[in-house]
C-alpha cells in the first residue's frame, strides 16, 4: 500500500495522488476560516502536506498512533517547510485521552472502515469533547447506505476488508450518523466522491 520516497521515512501512497483534490475541493468549502484542523490517522502524511499548503490559513496538527506513521509524517512535514503543518502528535482515537484541549475541525481519511468499531466510536467521543462549538468533523470513505452497499466494487473491498481484519469494514453511514448525534454532532451534509466514496461532514452542535 505504500512505498519509500526519496526520505527513508517518509512514505507513499498511490490512493493519495486520486483522491487529495477531490478531497480538497469539498475541504475548502466547509472548513472554517481559521483554528487549528486536527488530522485523525495522517497515514503517510501527504494529505497533511497537501492540505496545510493549500489551505494557508489553517494550521494542520497531523496525528496517528502507528510509529512508522508518525516517522513519515515527520519526514514529510520537514521536507514541506510549510509554517502552518505541526509536527505529528500520537493519537489513538479509540482513547479516552487526546493530545489536543480544543480544535476548529477534525479530518479522519479513510479510517473507518479500516479500524474496529470502538475506534469510530472514539471518534465521535473525542469529536465531541474538543471540537469548538459549531466546529465541522469531516469523515472520508465508503459507507453502506440503507443497509446495502452503494457498488459491487465496495461489496468487494467490505469482503477483502474483513479478511483481513475481522473488526474492519465498510459501516452504515445512519450508525455513523446515530453515534455521532449522540455527542451532539448533526450531519450536514453527503456529498458523492470519486471510485463509489462519500464524503461525510459533521458539525457540533453550538
């Protein structure tokens, strides 16, 4: 899934380069206009580097909880020289306990079908304890809709999924949404994303 760049330790990802800009566009609109953006599972850090360059006006606190994450991370962030990319903080989001007290936004690619259940439950644990009040959680992925999936091909990646890792897979966006109104996060909106992915954006309630 990754592969070394020209850092050692700092580490690729081919699904990065299809899936940033989108990602980006929908960013741009929702996010606010200043505070701090805390990255849940930053992976190799390239959409850090992206987004932080993109967006000026955001500083992007980067975070993930596997050590050779966090060394990619850190890797990227020094090349990028970008002032507004912090460096890497450990974060488990299964964890009661988070390295931040409060953010404007909290961003989460592609996590949540590859991690337990108790990890998007810590999500939206978390998402409620330091998200600023009106403040936006954006979650990245494929999701079931109804109960079924949205495309052969998610059937396909759910199965792949779960061999894996019997505690991953592709989750019903309304137990998304129902957990994340249970710590007074409304979703907002759904929009289509390329290769059958949603974007999902969440705002606290004020």
């Amino acid at each position: 899934m990754t592969k070394p760049s020209d850092s050692a330790e700092a580490l690729t990802s081919p699904s990065v380069a299809r899936n940033r800009d989108p990602i980006l566009s929908v960013l741009r609109r929702v996010l606010p206009q200043t505070g701090q953006v805390l990255e849940i599972a930053s992976g190799t850090g390239e959409h850090a580097v992206h987004f932080a360059a993109a967006l000026p006006h955001l500083t992007w606190q980067p975070t993930d909880r596997d050590e050779q994450a966090l060394k990619s991370i850190a890797a990227h962030q020094a090349a990028s020289g970008l002032p507004n990319l912090l460096a890497p903080l450990v974060l488990d989001a299964a964890t009661p306990e988070w390295p931040v007290e409060r953010v404007a936004a909290i961003v989460a690619i592609n996590m949540v079908h590859i991690s337990p259940w108790q990890a998007t439950q810590g999500i939206m644990a978390g998402a409620g304890q330091v998200l600023a009040p009106g403040g936006v959680l954006y979650l990245y992925g494929a999701y079931k809709e109804n109960g079924a999936h949205t495309a052969p091909s998610n059937e396909a990646f759910d199965l792949d999924l779960r061999r894996r890792n019997p505690e991953w897979g592709v989750r019903d966006l309304e137990a998304v949404a129902d957990l994340a109104r249970a710590h007074g996060l409304d979703l907002v909106e759904r929009a289509q994303m390329p290769a059958n992915n949603l974007s999902l954006v969440f705002r606290r309630s004020k």
